[in-house]
C-alpha cells in the first residue's frame, strides 16, 4: 500500500492556570510528524496489519532515540 509522511506545524493554546495577567494569550508551537497509508477497505485485515507496522517503526525509532512513549 502507498505510505506517505508529512510534516506540519502547529499551534495549541496554553491551558489556562488563572494567574495570567488578564489579556495574555500564550500559545505552545511545535512540529508534528504524521504517518499516512491507503490500503483497500475489502475485509480491514490491510488497515489492521499496516497500523501495526507504523507502530512497530514508531516504537524502533523512539527506542534508538532513548525517548519514553505510551
């Protein structure tokens, strides 16, 4: 099946804890990678079988790189 990666970054508003100054907005910028894959919708064995390879890969890249993931 067709795999694609993309990369966007984004923006999410900081939680508010009520101590900030009135009018304050404060957001968190980061980047996000995201995996994509098309596989035929025949009997779901394809979609199943595909999200168990992206997560494989995502938890061998997390290991190498010594990050904690859940």
């Amino acid at each position: 099946p067709p795999r694609v990666v993309a990369s966007s970054t984004c923006y999410r508003a900081e939680t508010d804890t009520g101590r900030e100054p009135w009018g304050l907005y404060r957001v968190h910028q980061f980047t996000k990678v995201e995996m994509f894959g098309v596989t035929a919708a025949e009997s779901g064995a394809e979609s199943e079988e595909l999200l168990a390879q992206f997560l494989a890969l995502q938890k061998e890249m997390f290991s190498e790189l010594g990050l904690h993931y859940r």
